[in-house]
C-alpha cells in the first residue's frame, strides 16, 4: 500500500512538473531593430472577420515579413497587431492579442473598434420636432 501510494506521489509530481513546463515563456535579446513595416491592400473582409496586419519575425539571423491575413473576429474584442519594442538591451517582439475593447490597449485595435461610432443626442431629435 505505501509502495503504490508512494508511486503515485512521484507520478502526479512528475505531471505537474511537466505540465508547469508548457506555459515557460522563451525570450533572446536581437540588437538589430526591424524594417519599417511593408504596405499591404487590405482586402474586402468577409462579414466575422477582421485583419491582421503583417509584421516583422526574427528568424534565424535576420528579419523576415510575415504577411497579413484574416482572422476570425472575437466579440467583445479588438485585434492588436505585432508590436516590436525598444529597451535598453535591445528589440523585442510582443506579439499580436485580442484585447477587450473596453480595456487598455498597446495601440490601434483591428475589429470592433466602438470609438468609431458616434451616438447621437436627445437634444437632437426634440430639436427637429420644435423646428418641424
């Protein structure tokens, strides 16, 4: 009984150490800043998707351009492109998220963007009555 009980303990360690390894996070330090990005033509999106602009990948020893592209739209949530970001010891790269659109962002947003609409006033329409 304390053999098993023992293996399990060692077993379920194992796991949770294992599974802990999946969310590690790989940084490096690339002390050449990207290109300016390229230009690409937004194509006409099909109604649930949005576009995710292209961007700048290190590969390797180099940049390379990794080309835009529709991604399915989250509700409730706005697309923020790759951002490749200066500090001290050199360039990196954070990629693009979904960002609820309510909260703060690193920038422009792709997708449901609510500062685009504009509510009318109240004021307004009982204007139009009194004036008609």
């Amino acid at each position: 009984m304390k053999i098993r009980r023992t293996l399990r303990t060692i077993l379920l360690s194992a796991l949770l150490a294992a599974g802990n390894s999946a969310f590690a996070q790989i940084n490096f330090n690339i002390q050449i800043g990207p290109p300016a990005p390229l230009y690409e033509a937004v194509p006409a999106m099909t109604p649930g998707y949005v576009w995710a602009p292209g961007y700048w990948a290190w590969h390797g020893d180099r940049h390379v351009w990794v080309r835009g592209r529709s991604i399915y739209q989250r509700v409730g949530y706005r697309w923020e492109p790759d951002v490749w970001e200066q500090r001290s010891t050199g360039y990196y790269r954070n990629p693009g998220r979904w960002a609820r659109e309510d909260g703060p962002g690193r920038g422009q947003g792709y997708g449901n963007d609510k500062s685009a609409k504009v509510k009318k006033d109240k004021k307004d329409k009982k204007d139009k009555k009194n004036d008609g």
